[in-house]
C-alpha cells in the first residue's frame, strides 16, 4: 500500500480555513485519495474522496495536485467540532490489495481555538 | 450515529481471561472490518469479512478470531488475553468491501476493552 506523509498537528482558529496538506509521492494511477477524521472518543468517520479532479461536499474540499503526488483537506470554516484527527489514506482499485481495508498513519491532529 | 452498533461499549476483564465483542452493521452493507486502536500502535486492521467469508487479514494475533453470521452480524474472540491487548476496537461495514469508489467505510462507537 502506497504510504501518506502528513504533519503530526496543525492549529486554527475558529471560523478561519484550515488547509491540511498530504503527500503521496509514490501514489499509483489507481489508487484513490480518501480522508477520515477521527473526533475525541469516536470511531473515524469518512470525510471525503477523489482520484484526479477537486472535490467538494457539505463537510470539506479535496483539492488534488495535478501530479497527484499531494493533496490538501479544506475545511471552509472550521469550528470547534471539526477538532480531530484527520487521516489521508490511499485507496487502491486494481490488485491482490483489492479489499477495502484502510491502512491508517499517524494522521494530523488538528486544533481549533475559540 | 453511524448506523452500526457495537456491544459491549466497555470491558474490563483479567489476564488469560477470553471475550467476545460484537458489532451489527449498517442495513445493506455485506463487509464488516474489525480494527484496534491503541496509544502505541494507532489504528490497526485486523480482519475483513464479506457476506460471511473471510476477505482479508491484517496484523490479527493467533489468540484472535472473528467471524461474521448469516444475518451479517459479526463477532470478535480475543482469548488468552494480556495487558497489551488493552485498546479500542473499532468495527466498520461497508457495501462491497472492495477498494471502490463508493466503498466509504462506517465505523461503529467503539469497544473499549481494559486487561487488568
């Protein structure tokens, strides 16, 4: 499984936009670019995904380089609810990786103040 | 709420001792994944199953099994237990369990099992 590199932490001050950055220097042509984020005393809940074009949904944006090699998290305007831990996994769709298990890093731990 | 359930929330239990966690999924979602989570080692998988067979295995101890039922629902044995196995167990389902696009994974609440 192709490995993620991000910050361990990051901070933000409420109602500002956080950019959380990723890279996956070794990414495969299949692999899709996927984000989790894990709140304080919960399981990981997914947030969004892409493959080559930007991405946007009610929670976040997923902004992808055009290399693919990086890619960055946007949250809008965070909140305090949005302090957690956000993990950038790739996804394979091709292979004997096939199965749709989640290999997890360290992820960033992202802090908002008030 | 994430539509998948996981009983007990809390455990607490002995050395050597054995228990058994269960986690129902999601309505329609065939795949159930277990996972742990422990302050050393992150989030870990362990196991996937899909509509009752085993798909794929990660980092899952001997001492460890898992199987998932006619009616989707799956169950977690951990015997011979040691301090070490302390940690939250995580369970998520999915439709297909493939590495697809729209394969997002749900995580139930979490078990927090404690080894004493």
């Amino acid at each position: 499984d192709a490995k993620t590199t991000q910050p361990n932490s990051m901070e933000s001050n409420e109602e500002e936009p956080v950019h959380l950055p990723c890279n996956h220097s070794t990414i495969s042509g299949t692999d899709y670019i996927h984000w989790y984020r894990q709140l304080p005393s919960q399981g990981p809940e997914y947030v969004i995904h892409g493959l080559t074009s930007n991405v946007n949904n009610r929670m976040a944006s997923l902004a992808i380089a055009e290399d693919r090699k990086s890619s960055t998290l946007i949250l809008h305007r965070a909140t305090l609810r949005d302090a957690a831990v956000y993990y950038c996994i790739l996804r394979g769709v091709l292979g004997s990786s096939n199965t749709g298990k989640l290999i997890f890093g360290q992820g960033t731990t992202l802090q908002v103040k008030p | 709420d994430s539509g998948v359930t996981q009983t007990p929330k809390h455990l607490i239990t002995a050395t050597g001792q054995r228990v058994t966690l269960r986690c129902s999924p999601r309505s329609g979602d065939l795949s159930v994944y277990w996972y742990q989570q422990s302050l050393d080692q992150g989030l870990q998988f362990l196991i996937q199953y899909y509509n009752g067979e085993e798909r794929a295995k990660g980092n899952i101890l001997e001492r460890f099994s898992a199987q998932q039922f006619p009616d989707l629902h799956s169950e977690l044995n951990l015997s011979s237990l040691e301090l070490g196995d302390s940690a939250l167990y995580f369970c998520a389902s999915s439709v297909t369990g493939l590495a697809g696009v729209a394969d997002t994974q749900y995580f139930g609440p979490g078990t927090r099992l404690t080894v004493l």
